[in-house]
C-alpha cells in the first residue's frame, strides 16, 4: 500500500469550501433555554431564570455557540452547583474567542480583499445593511456592489433580509470586523 502523504490545512480549507454547505436555521431561543435548562439539571447545576436567558440569548440561535457556550458553562461550573452570570460570562467571552479561530478566520480567509472590503464596510451598521449604503461607503457602481453581494451570499457570510438589505450569518462577525469583539 502506498504511503499517503497527510493534507495540508489548505487542502483541507478547499475541501471543505466546495462542498455543500446546509444552512440551519437560526434556533429559537425559547428552545435553547429549555435545552440547557434540562442538561444543567441533568448535571445537577441550577441557574436562575435570568442567567439562563442570558445564555440562551448570546447563543444568537447558532447552532454552534449554543453547543459551545454550554460546553463552556458546564466545564466553568464543574465545582459548583450554581450558574451564575459570571459563569455565563465567562463562557459566552471564551466561546467567542473560539469563533475568532475556528469560525471567522475560517471564513474570511478564502476571501478576496474586495469581499472583505464589503464586508468591512457593511460592519459599520449595527444591524442590517443598506446595499445602497455599503455601495456608497465603498464608491463603487450598483452592477460592482451587486457582484460582492452576489458572491457573500453564496459563500453564507451574509443573507438577504429584505429588499436591499443585508445581514451577516454568522452572529458577531460584525463586532468582529468593527474591532469590538
């Protein structure tokens, strides 16, 4: 049998950049407090409606901070059975640094500077964006901005919110892009 040679984190980034994504839904908070609430009884921690409402919240309804901020939670709280909010803060700031390494480099790196221009300027609004605006920050033609849309879209950093605007997927990226993270 021949010897393989192991694959380069590049090869890696590619495979996994052209391979299908599936968008998950954003999941409901409501479902996410009564998740956690189960497994830290389960686990025989108690928190406080508040805390836990906290956590459901800073979760954004990704998937994958849900996961990560109970596992956070959990291994903070490992010598205690009371969640508190600075176990909850804890967890949601180290889950987000997380997401710096595994999630928004991830992302950003395939991406050409034009695209992360867009993106930077689209960051300066706090919720959604104006294509209109993000084209004027950017000074560019309609048909130019419609291009960097077009090709953020289906890269799933952003999706469309209405006529003309624009959010991020991925929750915190624009904190991230605005140096606020």
């Amino acid at each position: 049998m021949p010897y393989l040679l192991p694959a380069k984190n590049d090869d890696i980034l590619t495979f996994l950049n052209r391979a299908y994504k599936a968008y998950l839904e954003p999941l409901p908070f409501g479902e996410i407090s009564m998740a956690y609430a189960a497994e830290f009884s389960n686990q025989g921690k108690t928190i406080d409606s508040k805390t836990l409402e906290e956590a459901a919240e800073a979760t954004r309804g990704y998937p994958y901070l849900f996961k990560l901020i109970g596992y956070y939670i959990l291994g903070y709280s490992k010598n205690t059975d009371l969640i508190s909010e600075d176990i909850v803060s804890q967890a949601v700031n180290t889950s987000k640094r997380d997401m710096i390494e595994g999630i928004f480099n991830a992302a950003l790196k395939p991406l050409s500077p034009h695209d992360k221009d867009f993106l930077t300027k689209m960051a300066k609004d706090l919720n959604e964006s104006k294509i209109s605006d993000v084209r004027d920050r950017l000074n560019v033609s309609k048909s130019y901005a419609q291009i960097y849309r077009m090709r953020l879209i289906e890269a799933g950093i952003i999706a469309p919110t209405g006529r003309g605007a624009l959010t991020f997927v991925i929750p915190y990226l624009g904190e991230y892009l605005r140096g606020e993270f």
